[in-house]
C-alpha cells in the first residue's frame, strides 16, 4: 500500500505534510496540481517544502492540467447542452468550477495509472469541515482524524515560518483561503481586500474581466463593478 499526500501548499495540506512527517507517519509521495494560478507565495511555499522532501526522500511530482488555464477559460471550443458552442468557460467558479473538476480528475487518473487500487490518498481537509469528508476506500483525513481545525492548522504553519506573505501582507490576514488568485467563489470581504492590498492581483483580475463578458460575482457584477463599489464604500465611511 502506498501513501500519497495530495497537497495545494496552503495552510491546511502544508499543515497536514508537516504533521505526516514530524509524526513519521508512512509517506510515500506528495502531489502538487498547479493551475499555473496560484498566489506566488503558494510557489514559494513549494520551493520550501520540496527541499523537506529532498532529504526525506520523499517523491515529488506536479500535474497539471491538460491546457494552460488561460486557454480554457478564453480560448477552447466549449459545446453547450442547447447545441451553441462559445469561446472558453470564462470563470472558475460558482456552478462552472471547470478547474477543479479537471484537477480532481487528473490527481484521480494519476493515482490510478501508477497505483492500481493499492493506494491511499491522504487529503487536508480540517476538523471543523466535515460537509468536505467524502467517504472513499482511498482517502484519508489525518487533520479530521487529529481534530486539527483551520485555525490550528495556520497556527501550526506560522510557528514553522510559512507565512504566505506578498507585498508586507499575510494572506491568510486578509484571505479566507489562498485558493487559485482567480477563483470567483472568494466572498465579499476578500475582494474589498484585494481592491485594498493586493493591487497586482486586482489588475489581473481586471485585465480578464475585460477578455469576458460574464460578470466575475454571482454572475450580476463585474470586477469594474465591484471596484466602484468599494470605492463607493471607502467614500461613505470617510464622510462619515
């Protein structure tokens, strides 16, 4: 039986990695998917960990997807139940989460070509997520299983000194989850926060919005209308 971590590098799976190993509970691999969009702090949290593995001997591998991300959401022929067909999915998210059904598939299809049924998936879902526990014969939840909460789990990896810092900011200070910087299922308070500390990311949002016509929240506002908004907001508490 062979034992494989399937790791995203924020704050739960890292969490996960990091108790796996210091508990030296058997690991036989980890598993990265990069969608080519993740945070940059996300790489560098990578770059940190795989010289962990390195002189653990641990095996790495990183998949990904079939297309680059920016081709399927722009670019690939999408063919509709109604029989039109469009130019890519747009956004990732909401209904339309294309990106993680092609990541789950992938891991799935790797771990099947290379293991057979002799596998078990070790997976970072916390304790106080159990509506994200699937019952599978190849997943394990050691976090579950250890009553590890998303706050223990950041808690754990700040005190080992990941931060997932850009721009002097802790993402995890202003972000529910350090997710794929383009997901459209991050709420509210996280784009005000972006629009506010993470400029970069903002313009990049920005610059796709202007490549779709499909608003980037609750398919009602666009990201130019969620700027204006917290701009709007930032006005009134001033007059205030």
């Amino acid at each position: 039986m062979k034992y494989i971590a399937s790791v995203s590098f924020g704050k739960d799976s890292l969490a996960m990695l990091l108790l796996l190993i210091e508990k030296k509970e058997p690991l036989d691999e980890v598993i990265f998917y990069d969608t080519g969009m993740e945070f940059q702090s996300i790489y560098e949290t990578r770059d940190r960990v795989l010289e962990l593995l390195k002189s653990k001997n641990i095996k790495y591998t990183e998949l990904k997807p079939k297309q680059p991300f920016e081709y399927t959401m722009f670019n690939k022929t999408v063919k509709h139940r109604n029989g039109t067909r469009s130019k890519g999915y747009s956004w990732c998210g909401g209904r339309c989460r294309w990106g993680t059904t092609e990541k789950n598939k992938t891991i799935s299809t790797y771990l099947k070509n290379n293991y057979g049924e002799s596998y078990r998936e070790l997976v970072g879902i916390a304790y106080d997520e159990p509506n994200r526990i699937k019952q599978d014969v190849h997943k394990l939840y050691p976090l579950y299983d250890l009553h590890f909460t998303e706050k223990d789990c950041l808690s754990y990896c700040y005190k080992r000194g990941f931060c997932w810092e850009e721009d002097g900011i802790r993402l995890y200070d202003i972000l529910d989850r350090v997710s794929c910087w383009c997901c459209a299922n991050k709420n509210l308070k996280e784009l005000r926060n972006y629009c506010k500390y993470l400029p970069t990311y903002w313009n990049k949002l920005k610059k796709f919005q202007r490549r779709t016509s499909r608003p980037f929240k609750n398919n009602k506002y666009t990201v130019f209308d969620l700027e204006e908004r917290f701009k709007q907001e930032l006005k009134g508490s001033e007059n205030k």
